[in-house]
C-alpha cells in the first residue's frame, strides 16, 4: 500500500500538472490570438508616421537625459554663487552683477564722449575762463576721480586651476589695479585746468606757461583708450552683422580722428608768438577769427591732409605750426593706412561669396578652354 500511495500520489502530481500546463497553455494561446486579431484588425502604419514616431522617442530620450543631469547642474551653480556672495564683502562690488555699477558705467561712458568731442574743442578754441562748459568739465573731472576710487573696490577675474573666479580680496585688488590702470587714470584726473585758471592771472603769464598748460588738457583724451571695453560690451548684445558693425566703426573713428586734428591745429594759433604770421592769415578776412571760422579752416586742413590729398593752401608759417604739421602728417599717414587696410579687408569680407562664384565660374571656362568643350554645354 505505500507503494501504491505513492503511485497514486505521483499520477496525481502528474495529471494536476498536466492540467496546469493546458491551462497555461490555453491562456497563452488566448493571448496570442487576441494578439494577432488586434494586429490584423489594425491599419497600416504609414512611413512619414514611423519617422515622426522615431522622432518622438529620440526627443523623448534627450529630454529624459537633460531632465536627469539638470538638477545636478543647477545644485552645482547654486552652490558656487552662494560660496561666492559668503566670502565677497558688502562694500566690494561685482560689476556682473550689480544695478548700480552698470548706471555708473553709463555715467562714465557719457563723461568720456564729453572728454572725445568737447574737450578738444574747449581747448583749441575757447580762451581759458570760468563759465558753462568749464563747470561741465570740472563735473567731468569728478567722475574720473570717483571712478578711481571705486576701482579700488571692484573684484575683477583672474584664472585658476578651478576656473575663472572673481578676487574679492581688497589688496590683491588694489595691487592689481596699481599694476594696469592706475598710472593711465592719476593722468587724466589731475587738474590742469585749475592750474591754467591759476596761471592765467599770474606772474606765470609773462613766461607763456599757460600756453603749454593749455596743451597739457589734451592729457585727458588719454582714457579713451579703455573705451574698447564698453564697445565690446555694446557690440555683444547686438544682432548686426560684424562686417557692419566694423566698417561703421572705421568710419566714425575717420571722423573722431579728423575732428582731433583739427582742433589741435587750431590750437597753434595760440602756442606761437603773437607776431608772427599764422597759417590762417591765408584765409578771406583773417581778421574774423571767430571759433566756428577757425574750426572749418582747420577741419578743411585735417580731411585733405589726413585723406593723402594735399591741396596746399593752408600751409604752416612759422616754426611751432611746421613742427605740429609734420606730427600730423606722420600720424596721418599712419592712420590712413591702417584704415585702408581694414576697411578693405571687411568689405572683402563682406563680398566673399560673390568672388567665390566668380573664381570658380574662371576655373569652369579655363577647363573648358583646355579641353576643347563647346560653349553650348
């Protein structure tokens, strides 16, 4: 009887497996059919589908990965300018980021166009005296000043091993400001025209010192050459081609140019003897030495001299204006060159794709020349 129970017990096992399995099987083959029904039942998928199907599911992949390394940038971004606004101090100021420096950076911008276009004309026209545009640039004076002394507390970027960080320490700001712009700015901010005021009613006047203090203003045409600064800054937002933006630089830097010479020309009939002969003696009535006469003489002498063409009409006629006029044609010759230079690098830059066709349309008629093809192919 064990024997038999387990036989019985083992036939068992068996025929409840077997039943198990069919109705595995069953329902495997339930699902296949539905399956294949649904399959059959379907319509066709059509090609431009499965491509936008296959589009999906890439889009769907690379927003997944951005999803998933996204976090982990933003906690790193967070985390660095915590640790950078922790250690800068309250009175360093980041010029990224702060309003304030921006509106101040705007302020000196307006003083540096003042310093571009009057200043020159202050001091190769007007006679030295305490009036509108000297209060002007005495404002123009303080500004310079205070911006000194704010560089004193602005962070700038050095590199490391770890990248581009901001120095927030104020000695290793103060030395490097001593190091690059400190020199070019303690120039520009020492006040030259108090001294000539000063001068003008002095023993100093019998010596004609006040005529080289005079000369000595031009010092502060000086801090333009920080300028490319705030153009870069300027050109970086901006969606004009850079051939454009280029080619009109040149053109207004043509004209500041001339501008400057010619009121440095003018400003000879003030640094030479009262009785000599001066160049605008040439000029109809040269009595009539009012500023915008003397200025269009003078600009007339800067565009035909700066531009090569050299009528000759107004020419120099004592020792201080021959001196001054070999500068000028020097730095003119200088100065037209390199503006010829670019000016005819960018507008071939600018028709490039135009002398491409044509170079390749030379090489297509020389091979068809050499080869004996007739023009009709």
């Amino acid at each position: 009887q064990p024997h038999g129970g387990a036989v019985s017990k083992t036939s068992s096992t068996t025929h409840s497996a077997g039943h198990s399995k069919a109705v595995s099987g069953s329902k495997d083959t339930t699902q296949s059919e539905s399956v294949l029904n649904s399959w059959l039942g379907a319509r066709r998928v059509t090609a431009p589908e499965i491509s936008i199907l296959r589009l999906a599911a890439r889009t769907k992949d690379t927003q997944d990965m951005t999803f998933s390394e996204q976090p982990g940038f933003t906690v790193m971004r967070a985390q660095k300018t915590r640790k950078f606004v922790h250690q800068k101090p309250w009175y360093v100021i980041n010029p990224d980021t702060s309003l304030w420096a921006n509106v101040w950076q705007g302020v000196v911008a307006a003083a540096l166009m003042f310093v571009a276009f009057v200043t020159p004309v202050q001091v190769g026209l007007f006679d030295l005296q305490l009036d509108t545009l000297m209060v002007f640039s005495f404002c123009v004076d303080f500004v310079f000043l205070t911006d000194m002394v704010l560089q004193f507390f602005t962070t700038y970027s050095r590199d490391t091993s770890d990248g581009i960080v901001w120095e927030v320490d104020l000695r290793r700001i103060a030395l490097h400001y001593l190091q690059t712009w400190f020199l070019l700015d303690f120039i520009t901010v020492i006040p030259f025209d108090v001294f000539t005021l000063a001068a003008d009613g002095g023993a100093m006047d019998e010596f004609k010192s006040i005529k080289v203090l005079r000369a000595l203003r031009l010092l502060k045409l000086i801090r333009l050459v920080k300028t490319s600064r705030i153009i870069h800054n300027l050109e970086i937002p901006l969606s004009i081609p850079y051939q454009k933006v280029a080619l009109a630089r040149f053109l207004i830097v043509l004209g500041l140019f001339c501008h400057w010479v010619a009121c440095f020309w003018a400003m000879t009939l003030n640094l030479g003897s009262d009785y000599e002969k001066h160049w605008f003696d040439v000029v109809e009535d040269p009595h009539d030495k009012r500023p915008h006469r003397i200025y269009v003489a003078a600009f007339y002498y800067a565009c035909y001299t700066i531009t090569s063409v050299g009528y000759g009409d107004i020419t120099p006629k004592n020792v201080v204006e021959r001196s001054v006029s070999s500068g000028i044609l020097l730095a003119s010759g200088l100065a037209w060159a390199y503006i010829l230079g670019e000016v005819g690098a960018i507008v071939g830059d600018m028709t490039a794709e135009s002398q491409e066709f044509r170079r390749r349309m030379h090489h297509l008629n020389v091979m068809m020349q050499e080869q004996g093809l007739h023009h009709d192919l």
